[in-house]
C-alpha cells in the first residue's frame, strides 16, 4: 500500500456483469444443462463428452431407453450450495435430434 493511498478515504463501486450462457439454466436452486444429442448416439448408446463450468471433463454414459427431454443426473457436479464447497445435483435435459 502506497503512502498515497493509505489514508484515502472513498467509496469504491463494483460493477458486475453476469453472462448468460444459453445451454444452462436455474431452476429451483438446480443446475440444468440442455444436452442436443443426435438419435443414433442414444441407440448406440455412446458416452457423452462434457465440460462442466468449472473446466473439468466427464463423460456420462447414456441410460438404455432415453428418450427426448429425458433427465440425466449427476451428483456433486450441480451449484455449490454450503461454504464446504459441497455440490447439488447437475440435471442434463436430453433435447434428441433426428
């Protein structure tokens, strides 16, 4: 701290932007992510590949017989929601595109 500055006294205004980002929502303090999937990866059942916000990788297998607008939930991968960063469910909603 310079001696200019240390006995300055002021207000100090933070300005916060928040950017939407489209595929996610919140609801009822849930986390909800909108998965575009094509028809022949849920018959072939493969993995998908996903980022979550925080920039770590998982993949999620897909459950047999899912169907559009379909729920997949994964745990401790949602908001953090007490001062342990202990995590709330991810909700993934399965838009299926022909």
């Amino acid at each position: 701290q310079s001696k200019y500055y240390r006995d300055k006294k002021g207000y100090v205004k933070i300005n916060v932007i928040f950017e939407k980002i489209n595929n996610y929502d919140i609801i009822n303090s849930k986390l909800i992510y909108y998965k575009d999937v094509h028809f022949q990866d849920i018959l072939d059942r493969k993995q998908l590949d996903f980022e979550l916000l925080n920039g770590k990788n998982i993949k999620i297998d897909i459950p047999p017989k899912t169907k559009d607008k379909d729920i997949i939930i994964v745990k401790n991968n949602g908001l953090v929601i007490n001062e342990n960063n202990q995590r709330d469910e991810l909700l993934i909603k399965i838009n299926v595109n022909l």
